[in-house]
C-alpha cells in the first residue's frame, strides 16, 4: 500500500466523528438538563415556602391575637420541616373596616443555583398570602 494510499484511507475514515460529536456537545447538553434541574427545584422551594406561608396565615387565622415573633416561629418551624433556611417572614394588618381586618403575611427567599465553573446565580422570590381577621 504506498503512502497516498494510506492517505486516502486515512482521510475517508468516519468511525470516530460521533464520538468526537458526542464531546463537543456534551458539555452543553450537561450544563442545559443541570439548568433545568436547578430551576425546577428553585420553584419547588418557593412552593414549599407559600405552602409554610399559607399554614402560618391559617393560624393566624384561628388565633389572630399572634404576634409577628409566633408567626414568624410557626412559619420556621414549616420551612425546617421541609428543609428550607434563610426565609424571611413578615406580617403586616390593615385597620378594622367592616367588622374584620385584613392581615398581609409576606416571605422573601433566595434560592441560588450555582454551576460549576460559572458564577452563583440568585433568584429571588418574594410571595404574600392575604387572610381576613374576624373580630378585634
């Protein structure tokens, strides 16, 4: 076999494009499901810190003599229960109208995703449940 043939062999071998294929894309295609991952469970946080929310409006709600310190407790206590640290709980009431107030409890979180070789990436979320008070 002379050397143009080899040449000719050489160059007409396609055995390895796809894996060559394969290790350009990859990289991009590992970062993309990486991404979605992460953003998925950055919104099954914020689900689970409305859910945390909703369950300290509820008690406020059926004791509505709580202070923004027992709201704020009952609400941590839901978000360690499901794991989630850093949220921050307020509670404001309009004035009485009509018989009833109306009581606004807040929560502020965020939730970073960090990839690798790339910098951290916040998101921030902020979410208010609104509930009457009856009497007082």
């Amino acid at each position: 076999m002379s050397a143009s043939q080899r040449l000719r062999a050489f160059a007409g071998d396609a055995s390895a494009g796809a894996g060559l294929e394969f290790a350009l894309v990859a990289p991009f295609l590992i970062t993309l499901l990486f991404g979605i991952f992460a953003f998925g469970w950055s919104m099954n946080s914020m689900s689970s810190v409305r859910y945390a929310l909703e369950a300290s409006a509820r008690s406020l709600q059926l004791n509505n003599t709580l202070t923004q310190s027992d709201i704020q407790a009952v609400a941590t206590q839901k978000l360690q229960a499901l794991g989630l640290k850093n949220v921050n709980v307020t509670i404001t009431t309009d004035p009485a109208s009509g018989g009833f107030r109306m009581a606004h409890v807040n929560a502020s979180y965020a939730f970073v995703i960090s990839f690798p070789y790339f910098s951290d990436y916040p998101i921030s979320y902020t979410t208010s449940v609104t509930v009457p008070l009856i009497g007082g």
